[in-house]
C-alpha cells in the first residue's frame, strides 16, 4: 500500500482555500478601511474646515506623505496575505484532495489504493485511520474468500456425486449462490501481500 509521495503542481486544489482566503482577506480589508478612516478623515475634515491656506498646505502635504506610504503597505499586505493563505492551506487542501480521489476509488471497489501524503502535509492522523480501516477490510474480505472457496469446491464435489437425485437441485442451488458471492467479492481489489 505504500505509495510514492505524490507532487502537485497546481496550489488550487480544493475549494476550502477559497474559503480561507477569504477569511484571511476580509479581517485585512476591514483593518486596512478603519486604518483609513482614522488616519484621513481627521485630516480631510481640517483640510475643508475653516484652516488658513498655510495650514491648508501643510495637511495636504501629510495626505500626500501618508498616501503614498499607506496604500502600498495596504496592498502589499493584502499580497503576502493572500500567498500566505494559498500557501498554508494547501498543506490541508491537498490532504482533503487526496483523500476524495482515494476514497472515489475505494467507493469503485479497489482496496488496493491507500493513502499517502507528502512530507509536511496535515491531516496525517487520519492518513493513518483511513489507511488502517482499509487494510482491516482488505483483510476482512481475505477471510471471506478463504471459506467460500473451500465451500465452493464441497458443493461442486457433492453436485457430481449426487447426480440425478433431488439432493443435487439444492446443492446446484447452493453453489450458484456461492458464485454469486464470489461474483460480489471479486468486483472488489485488494493490495496482494
């Protein structure tokens, strides 16, 4: 079951980044408006009060001198917070990615696919349930195959010897049933050990 660990190139593989980024972005934008609101209001309102041209100037100069150290802080954090974002939640993204391929093939009935996360991944702990819940049913349906094997040559064996009789309706009976439940187990794949 041990798989390589697996590269992605694409950082955009789940839609809960979106979430997050979100998340990360409106307390940002909220902070970055009360920043404004309290840095330039107080200013515009000198500047369209009854100030004198001198003073006029002089705040129209901080406005400038705050703009343009203001708006490229704000845009620059917005920025690193957005990589920041994508970057940490792809290491749960890529996890919930993998997981919902993996459990697509299990829902296909291939038990042969575990789970195998890259180096640095969260998540592991249940990497480490869902690899356990796959082997124990892989090993589940193992047991299963051994007894309806055995079962399946006794019934064929005692089929032939009761040739012609009305115990060899209900053993024919039976081993078609048998069938069907080989039938049902081997639409399922297992990790050969």
């Amino acid at each position: 079951m041990d798989r390589p660990a697996l590269r992605r190139r694409r950082f955009f593989v789940h839609g809960i980044q979106r979430k997050y980024i979100f998340l990360s972005l409106v307390p940002l934008i909220i902070s970055s408006f009360l920043i404004i609101v309290f840095l330039f209001v107080p200013l515009d309102v000198l500047l369209y009060s009854s100030a004198s041209p001198a003073a006029r100037e002089v705040i129209v100069q901080d406005l400038r001198a705050l703009g343009f150290r203001i708006w490229p802080a704000i845009f620059l954090a917005m920025l690193v917070s957005t990589f920041l974002s994508v970057f940490v939640t792809h290491r749960f993204a890529g996890p919930l990615y993998r997981f919902h391929q993996v459990v697509d093939r299990i829902a296909a009935g291939d038990l042969s696919t575990g789970f195998k996360l890259r180096k640095g991944d969260d998540l592991v702990e249940l990497e480490t349930a869902l690899n356990r819940a796959i082997e124990s049913l892989a090993v589940t349906i193992q047991e299963a195959h051994r007894p309806l094997n055995d079962l399946t040559v006794r019934l064929e064996t005692l089929a032939k010897q009761g040739r012609g009789g009305p115990l060899e309706q209900d053993l024919t009976a039976l081993l078609e049933r048998a069938q069907e439940v080989h039938k049902a187990l081997g639409r399922l794949k297992i990790a050969q050990e």
